[in-house]
C-alpha cells in the first residue's frame, strides 16, 4: 500500500512539472556576427549614439559608433526609430525558484534551519520554468537569484534568462552570502505577536549570536583546515556548511545583509567590521536615515520592493519612493532591485521610473537598473553596458524602457536572439482570436 502510495505521488508530481515546463526554445549560439543599424544607442557610461551602429560577434561586442567596418558576412538588423539598451538586471528575486507558490513540489526557495551557508541557488534554479520568459519580454536579462530564510539563508547566483541548463544559464556563482538580520522592532510598534516584547528581544539576541557563533566555527574550521598540511596535524572531515563560508572569510564573497530599519543596518555594518567581512545592503528602506555612515565606509545598497507602503505610520506617503533620490543625493553606492517574488518581477523598470517620478534624475534611475547592478554584483565587465568586450546582453526597444507604453522588439543575452514569446503573450493571441470570430475586432 506504501509502495503503492508513493509511485502515484511520484506520478502527480512529474504531471505536474510537465504541465508547467515552459515550451520555449533556448536561443541558438551566435554563429555570424550581428549589427544593429541605424538605431539610437544608449551606451549607459559613453553618452547617447544617435543614427548608430552595435556590431557583436560571438556573444561580445565588437564595436559601438557611428562609423564601424561592418563585415560582409554580418547580418543586418535595421532598427531606424528604436533604441538599444542594456539589458537590465534584477538585483533580488527568486525567479526560476518558485513555480507555483502554493504548490510545495514547485518551492525550491528556502531550506530547512536557520544556518545553511552551504545552499547554491543555480542549483535549485528551473531552466524550463514559465516566469523567466515573461520576465525577460519586458527587458529584464539577468537577475540575482536569492534563496530566503530566517538568518544564514545560503549563497545567490546571478543567472541569464536564456539557455537549456542551470549550469548554462549561470553568469556568476556565487554572488553573495546571504544574511536575514534579526528584526530589531521597538516594543511598542509590536502588534499581533504571540510573543511579549522581552521574548522578542530574547529571540533577537539569541540570533545574533548564532551569527557570531557560526562564523567564530567557520574561523576554527577554516584554520583547522589550512594546518592539515602541515606534518601530524591530524585530518579535519569536511564540513560542507563551513567550507562554503570560507570565500567569505577570504574576502572574496561578500555577505549580503537583509537589513531595513536603521538600527538594522548600523548593527549590521558593525557586526561585519568585527568580522572584517565585506557587506551589501539589501531592503534598504531608512538606508537614507544612515546615509552618511553607509557613504563613508563605502557600503553599497540593493533597494527592494520600492512599490510599497511606507515603512511606519508616521512616514511620509512617498517614503518609498524618494529613497533612492536621498541615498544619490548623499553619495551612496546604489541599485534597484526587485520585490524579491517571481511572477511580478517584470515590472523592475518601472520601479526605477517611480524613483525618477520622484526626485531621482532619470539617467540614474536607468544606471540604477544597469550599471549600478553590475558594478555591485561584480560583473561591470560583462554586462550593464553598451561597450566593446562587453557581452552583447542587451536589448531593442520602441522607446524609453522605463516608460508602459514601450515594448522590447528584440533580445540578445550573449549574442543569442532570445525568443520574446511566453504564456502571457500566447494567452493574449489566443483570446485576440477568440473575439475576431466573434466579429469583435476587426
């Protein structure tokens, strides 16, 4: 009966998986070189080309002007009247996580415990899953896949949105370390908690010790592990949980702190400078009441989910919206990111478009989107730019992306001609049929 339980559960589970795998076909290798012609290039960190030519070749931008030797064999996109842009990067999300939030099979996001340093998100990542081909429609090439948690969630990985594998899909692993700060919330703002506000405040401590505990053991492991060379040392067995955190010990991982209040982030930053580990900021939302701090230890921040409520009652209406025109205005390090969710993520550039509607200048609200991301991510050098050597990941558009009304006409992520169809636009034709038969539209 248990056998026979089993291989029916197993049996609903690959039916299930089947019938939400997405059907579009991974763009094919770059086989000629491309050059898009005649189109206004917006290069990011060299100005505006007007009447312009991009020419890549084998995934890499070639060249950028307006007079470039375009080969023989190339091909020619006309593009007279459009715009070339980055692509963008979504700098916190979990697309290619979850499927289906209320299907447990689907929700490969967030592991068991409290310390899993050793969890890799390109590895939980779904090529065939449906939310990065409608993300990708609306200009967005890259993201920053972040598993969650309660305190040491695991490692992000930033992943294209084209390709057969995980392991082809993947720019960068890993990218950060990442930290759920304990919330450190004032008594009387507690409501609707079980807990009293002394439990709370014993909760927090208790956190932040495990943090200061599983990095004291990471440090014992680490130096464990580097005298095991040495002669009669006796031999340390691995542990996977410490082994991932030794990039960060080293320097070369940062952490990435989820921080939102103020006295969030001040204990944050002065919890990394005792562990001498490199920190981001990611939520970020009184990150302005702390700007000078963040700007004076060059601490960069990742701004989250900025269509939102204000963060208290007594804040202003447009809190969220200003808090990129405050950490610009005061000199600090910053990028846009998502809502941290997989179905809504599309909507990143407008995201940006409301930091520019209120205060943001408009050309830092597409940095904060392009460049800005890439640079804090560790990969100016590839993407987040229209420049040669860089990877061609971009994209043509009928107009300003941060603006509704423009659409993506065509997509390159490494020089691959990306498939811009997904469900949402075949449910669109489906239904635009429907009511052509029904002598509803002409």
């Amino acid at each position: 009966m248990k056998i026979k339980f089993i291989l029916t559960y197993a049996l609903i589970f690959v039916f299930t998986l089947n019938l939400i795998a997405s059907d579009i076909i991974p763009g094919k290798p770059q086989n000629k070189p491309i050059a898009l012609v005649g189109g206004t290039i917006h290069t990011i960190t060299q100005g505006t080309i007007e009447n312009g030519v991009v020419l890549f070749d084998k995934g890499k931008i070639i060249a950028v002007g307006k007079n470039v030797n375009i080969p023989k064999d190339a091909e020619i996109i006309n593009i007279s009247g459009k715009h070339v842009y980055p692509g963008l990067i979504n700098a916190f999300t979990t697309v290619g996580l979850i499927e289906i939030g209320a299907v447990r099979a689907t929700r490969d996001v967030t592991e068991v415990g409290l310390i899993n340093p050793n969890v890799r998100a390109e590895v939980a990542f779904n090529p065939d899953s449906e939310h990065p081909p409608v993300t990708r429609a609306n200009g967005i090439t890259t993201v920053l896949v972040v598993p969650t948690g309660e305190l040491i969630a695991g490692q992000s990985a930033l992943m294209m949105l084209d390709g057969w594998t995980w392991e082809e899909m993947t720019l960068k692993a890993p990218v950060g370390l990442h930290i759920y700060w304990p919330r450190m919330i004032p008594p009387s703002t507690v409501r609707f908690s079980r807990q009293s506000p002394e439990e709370l405040k014993k909760e927090t401590e208790r956190r932040l010790q495990l943090i200061r505990e599983t990095f004291q053991k990471a440090r014992a492991y680490k130096k464990a592990k580097e005298s095991e060379a040495q002669k009669g040392i006796p031999y340390h067995e691995t542990d996977l949980k410490y082994e991932a955190m030794i990039p960060v010990l080293e320097g070369k991982v940062p952490v990435f702190v989820h921080a939102n209040s103020s006295k969030e982030i001040l204990s944050a930053i002065e919890w990394a400078e005792s562990e001498k580990v490199k920190i981001v900021i990611v939520g970020g939302s009184d990150a302005w009441k702390v700007a000078d701090v963040l700007k004076n230890k060059n601490i960069p921040v990742i701004l989250t989910n900025i269509h939102r409520l204000p963060s208290t009652r007594d804040s202003e209406y447009d809190e969220p919206f200003t808090v990129a025109y405050k950490l610009y205005k005061a000199g600090v390090k910053f990028c846009i990111g998502g809502e941290g969710g997989y179905y809504n993520e599309r909507n990143l550039p407008y995201q940006a478009a409301t930091c520019a509607a209120f205060g943001l200048p408009k050309d830092e609200a597409l940095k904060a989107i392009t460049i800005y991301p890439a640079e804090i991510l560790g990969v100016a050098d590839k993407v987040g730019s229209i420049e040669p050597g860089k990877d061609a990941t971009l994209i043509v558009t009928t107009g300003d992306p941060l603006e509704i009304p423009t659409q993506v006409v065509y997509e390159f992520i490494q020089g691959r001609k990306v498939d811009l169809t997904n469900r949402q636009t075949k449910l669109y034709e489906k239904y635009l049929e429907k009511y052509r038969r029904l002598g509803l539209l002409k």
